[in-house]
C-alpha cells in the first residue's frame, strides 16, 4: 500500500509519525485483526471499518485528543502501530494521557521506542504540553518497559481505574515532564 512519507510531523532513523486519516481504515483494521492476540486483554483497538470511522473521527476532530500512527520508514511508510494523547488539557495543566499499541509484526523491534520519543517531543514542542501520564495495567510488562525506557517516572497505583475487556481494570500511573527530559535526552529516545 503506497504512502505519502511526506506527511510525517517528526522522523526518526525508522519511524516517521503522522495523524490519522480515514483513508488508513483498511490498512490499521487488518493490522488491528492480525493482533489480536498481542494486544488482549490490554487495548482493543477498532478492528472494522466502522469502528475505524468513529475512533479516527474522535481523534481527528476533538481537541482533547490527537492521534499519531507508526510509520515504518523501511516498509514504505507501513503503518508499525499508534500513539494517542487523549484528555489534553491545556491552560496551568497543559496535560495529556498515553495510549499505544503495536502491531504484531512490528513488536518488540524497537520501533514504538522511538516513535514514543518522537511523539514525546513533539507533545513537549509544538503542541505545547508539559506532562504525559501513561496509565498501564501492572502485568503488562512490554507496556511497563516501554514506560521506563522512555523515561517516565511511576508515580502512583490506581484501583478500578479504566473498563476493559468486560471489567475494571488496576493500573499503575507512569509519567514525564518536559523537566525530566535533559537535553540530549530527546535525541537518545529517537536513536535506537
């Protein structure tokens, strides 16, 4: 499936992030279908056309929310996986919530690493943020990892916080702020 790299609002030496359109249904569908079994119990990403429409209409057209798909460079600009910020406050808070996932045969390369340190900076530059919290259930461990990696801090535990796969799910509270990046450390998230 050919694809526009010059869409991409950062790049890094694998990835390249850009926003979602309606026209990656069928591509982020299959995707989401081939994945089934990575991403349970954890995320259900839509996996149907309609429910495409309705979740990259959300992302595209309310601002409390801004969505970022994983492009692989060497594929062409395939899409590898996604990155959302959902329930962006801005004004004293400037404040917004992780989600991701990748795709199946993507996983475990290394590539949401970078993309998280794309989408990182980008969060912390042009759309003017200053905290990111990434809410993960305790057993997610490649979900954790990733957390860590990119440098978020775990600040706390929540009890019932989100519905999920038919039930209130724990999770831990990861998250960084625009002061806990050093300076080099921007580029290091982008380098791998």
């Amino acid at each position: 499936m050919p694809h526009d790299t010059s869409r991409y609002l950062a790049e890094g030496p694998r990835v390249g992030i850009r926003h979602f359109t309606y026209a990656d249904g069928p591509e982020f569908t299959a995707r989401a279908r081939e994945s089934k079994d990575l991403h349970h119990p954890w995320l259900c990403p839509p996996d149907t056309a309609a429910a495409y429409s309705a979740y990259a209409g959300r992302l595209i057209q309310d601002p409390a929310k801004a969505g970022f798909l994983v492009c692989e460079k060497a594929a062409g600009g395939a899409i590898a996986g996604f990155i959302n910020i959902n329930n962006i406050v801005h004004g004293a808070f400037r404040s917004g919530a992780l989600g991701y996932g990748a795709f199946a045969h993507a996983a475990g390369r290394g590539l949401m690493r970078e993309a998280l340190g794309l989408v990182i900076s980008h969060a912390f530059g042009p759309m003017g943020l200053h905290r990111l919290e990434i809410n993960v259930q305790p057993a997610n461990t490649a979900s954790i990892a990733l957390a860590r990696a990119c440098g978020f801090r775990l600040e706390g535990y929540s009890p019932n916080m989100l519905y999920i796969d038919g039930a209130w799910r724990d999770h831990e509270r990861w998250a960084i702020t625009k002061e806990m990046l050093r300076p080099t450390r921007e580029a290091d998230l982008t380098d791998r």
